[in-house]
C-alpha cells in the first residue's frame, strides 16, 4: 500500500476547503492508498502586513460586528468561527499535532488555492512548501491545484516568477483546474499541465459519502452562500423581496448577510443536506456553486471582480460545465435565474467523463512510482 500525503488548505476553517480536501482523501483511498494529511509552514505574505495570530482573531471578530446582519447570526458566526476546528477537523482526522515534511510514496498537493502565493491572507502567505519545497516524498505531483487571483502578471510584479518556475520544475506531474492556473504552468514551464475538476464535483458525494443526514427539518428556504457581508444592500434587498413573494426563508451558510432570517451552523456533511432540500442557492463563491451543482438546484452566480476576485475561477468552472448562464450579469437578474429550472443533462455527462480522467490520472501516478 503506497503512503500518499495532501497537502491542501486542510486547516482553513471553510466548508469548501475542507470539503475538497476530504474528498481527495476519499478518492485516493479508493485507489488503495494510506492517505495522510501533510501541514505547511505559512510564511509572510507578499502584499500585505496583516497580522497574524491572537491579533488577527480580534481583528476578524471585530469585522463580524461591522456587518449589515442581525446581532444573533453575528454572534453565531463568531462561535462557528471559534468552534470550527474542533468540531470539524477530526472529522478529516487531524489533530492540534502539525504533520510537516513526512516520509511518503507521493505528495499530492491541491486541490483549492495551494498555488494562489500572491495574496493577503496571513493564514497561508507565500509559503514555499505549497510548492513542493523541503518535501520528503518519493514523489511530487498537483491534483486541481488553483493560482485563484494570483495571475503571471503578479507573479512578475512581485519578482517570484523565477522561483515559482524552478519550483514548478521539480513536479513529475501537474494538475491544475482553471484556465488562469494552467497559463501560468505553461508560461513558466513551456509546456501543458493536466486539467482536472475540484474534488467536490470528482468524488461522488451525493451517491457514496455516508455521513450526509436524508433531510433537513426546515421550512422553505433558499440559501445564501458567501462570503459574510459581501451581498450589497441592493442585492440584499433583491433577495429579501424575492423570498417573501415565494414564500421562503432566508438561510445563510458560511457567512452573514443584512437579508438572512437565519444563520445555519452545521458541519460540512450537514450542508450539503441543506443545498439538498433548498428552495434555490444565490452563492459569490467557487464551493458553493459546486455544491449547488451536485445537489442539482436551481442557482445564481454573483462572480466579484473586485476585492478578493473570484472571476478567474468562477468564469472558467460555468464555461467548463456548460452552466454560464448561471451567472449574474446584474442584480436585477438574480430572481428570473433563482426561478429558472436547469437542465442538468450536460452537466452530468461532462462531471462522468472528468470523474473517468481523474480517477485514471490518480492512478497512473500512484502506481508509475517515482
């Protein structure tokens, strides 16, 4: 049995984070793997001085309060915040204990934004073992890994490129699951990587993972699925509207908004039950128009271009899976897209045929050995 290590954003207190981590885990002991989670050591940022640590906490706590939402969810948020690694990390199976540099078969590092090495969150930083530096592994390759909002010209900018190269040099294979991640590899390198869909859409969650309650106990509700705060007043007061006129509740997942009636804590498993049984989904993230998709619900995009941007990856997931249509081209759109039923039937032949490609991708990198 091939040691195999992930090494991902494992320890990011979100759903998607530890979703697609989990479902890497998955796939790789299918294949007959003995799979461990493998830590990094987060360096300073690039572009930021944020701080980090206790400071950092206070910080973000005090952010919760400057919100536009109901003080009850704001407080909920911040217990879910304060709460989620011990509710929810050993469900990956890890421990207070970090896993650095083990002695393994292959090293795996992706899925999520492992690559995304030009931005400011001090929870990850530029941190060279992200790219594979100081590994003891047999064997380094990248499954779906994401530059998420790092793109060449930063890399330029910010005088990296030269180290991302030689760093990239040394994988023996290179998986990446968007356009703008694939372009920076072939730049850098000359030559063309893998592309491979997020592990939320390429294990079958819906169909094997056990631990997903049937139902959910709850009125009619759509969900929101963002980042807390970023829904605008005027898109806030969209939703509002449209949810009284269909008779639904407002569910927030994930974060806080001004429109929600109810902030949901749950684990992760838990919420796929929630996109399940939900109304509809408006979400601004990557994950949760994923989770939207294999739950096979009437969704809206909102793709940000601004602040933390998520186009790059967003645009490139709708166009991969036939579903740009999804997006919201402006606000006014968002209850005709919540209304309009999707036919999944494309979707599901292109999602079978990525799972196929994966699956054999994983394989032949685990048993081709160094």
């Amino acid at each position: 049995m091939k040691k195999v290590g992930i090494m991902s954003m494992q320890r990011i207190a979100n759903y998607g984070s530890f979703l697609q981590a989990y479902g890497l885990k998955q796939i790789l002991s299918e294949l007959g793997c003995e799979v461990e989670f493998v830590d990094y050591h987060v360096e300073p940022c690039l572009i930021s001085n944020e701080q980090r640590g206790f400071g950092r906490k206070v910080k973000k706590v005090l952010e919760v309060f400057k919100y536009n939402a109901p003080l009850k969810d704001k407080i909920n948020f911040i217990k879910h915040k304060k709460n989620y690694a011990g509710n929810n990390y050993p469900l990956l199976g890890l421990t207070e204990e970090m896993n650095y540099t083990p002695e393994l078969d292959l090293l795996v590092i992706g899925s999520d934004e492992v690559f995304n090495c030009v931005q400011s969150n001090s929870n990850v930083g530029f941190s060279p073992e992200l790219f594979g530096v100081n590994n003891r592994a047999k064997k380094l390759i990248s499954y779906a890994a994401s530059f998420g909002n790092t793109t060449k010209e930063k890399l330029v900018k910010y005088e990296v490129e030269n180290q991302i190269r030689e760093w990239l040099g040394k994988f023996s294979a290179i998986s990446v699951r968007d356009n703008n991640s694939g372009s920076i590899v072939s730049d850098l390198l000359h030559s063309t990587p893998e592309y491979h869909l997020d592990p939320v859409l390429i294990y079958d969650y819906v169909g094997k993972c056990k631990d997903i309650p049937d139902t959910v106990k709850e009125t009619k509700y759509l969900i929101l699925y963002g980042y807390s705060g970023r829904l605008s007043k005027e898109e806030c007061e969209i939703v509002k509207r449209y949810a009284k006129n269909k008779g639904l509740q407002v569910f927030c997942i994930g974060g806080i908004q001004e429109c929600s009636d109810k902030f949901i804590e749950c684990n992760p498993f838990e919420v796929i039950s929630y996109f399940k049984n939900a109304d509809s989904i408006l979400t601004d993230t990557f994950h949760g128009t994923i989770l939207s998709i294999i739950t096979h619900r009437k969704f809206a995009t909102l793709v940000r271009k601004s602040g933390y941007g998520n186009s790059e990856k967003l645009i490139d997931l709708l166009e991969r899976l036939k579903l740009k249509d999804r997006i919201v081209s402006n606000e006014e759109a968002i209850p005709e897209l919540l209304d309009t039923p999707i036919d999944y039937n494309d979707t599901d032949r292109i999602i079978k045929q990525e799972r196929e490609r994966s699956y054999e991708y994983l394989r032949k990198q685990i048993e081709a050995g160094v």
